[in-house]
C-alpha cells in the first residue's frame, strides 16, 4: 500500500481491488483474534479508519487516494465481521426459541440503559475527607 512492494498483487495474479479485500479481511481475522475483549464492531471502525489514513498517507506522498480501495476495504472488514453477526443471531434463536427476535436484542445486556450514577451525600464526601 505504501511501500516497495507496489504492484505486488499482480505478479500473483491479483488486481488491487481484490488485493485490498483480502488484506483487511485478513487483518480484521487478526485484530479478532488478538483482541478478543474488544467489540468486534469497534475493531472494525478502527480498521476501517486505518485504511482511510492509507488512503490519506497515499494522497500525501504523490500516489493517488482511492475510494474505490477505501470500499474495498470496508468489503474485507464487512467479510469477516457478518459471519459473526450471523452465528450470533443463530445461537441467540437456539436459546430463545418461543422469542421474537426484538425480545431478543432487548435483553441484550450490552444494549441496556445503565443506571445513573448517584450523587454522594454531603455528609459522606465530609467523612471520606477526613
């Protein structure tokens, strides 16, 4: 992308759109697997927003930015992300059979509200101070 290896997809057989679409979906795989805590959805706009800086890299350094790449990109990242979101669903239907899939994703536990944190009380901020 921005190295010396420009042109390297062709001897390979690739055109860069492809070449584009396999490398973020194989960097996505990677970034899933070696953040497994994070949110798949947020590694995802993480690495969407690398390939733009690509592209922006790019534009600076003479070559031409590309929003074709850039929506290659996003198909590699959407290819490795949806299965995701499919098994999901699937699992969530084998647990919850007699369900809709809107009582579903509303006990979801990440999608409800949290609480509001509560004020202390003055007396109790007095005696922490102490």
């Amino acid at each position: 992308m921005l190295g010396p290896f420009q042109g390297l997809e062709q001897s390979i057989g690739l055109n860069d759109t492809a070449a584009h679409v396999i490398a973020f979906y194989a960097l996505t795989i990677i970034a899933f697997t070696v953040a497994p805590g994070r949110r798949r959805t947020d590694l995802a706009i993480m690495l969407l927003g690398f390939g733009l800086a690509i592209e922006l890299a790019q534009a600076a350094t003479g070559r031409s930015a590309s929003l074709a790449d850039l929506l290659a990109d996003a198909a590699g990242i959407t290819a490795a992300l949806v299965p995701g979101f499919v098994e999901r669903l699937r699992r969530d239907v084998r647990l919850y059979p007699s369900m809709s899939y809107a009582e579903i994703r509303r006990m979801d536990r990440r999608r409800a509200r949290r609480a509001p944190a509560s004020k202390p009380s003055p007396g109790a901020t007095a005696a922490r101070q102490r």
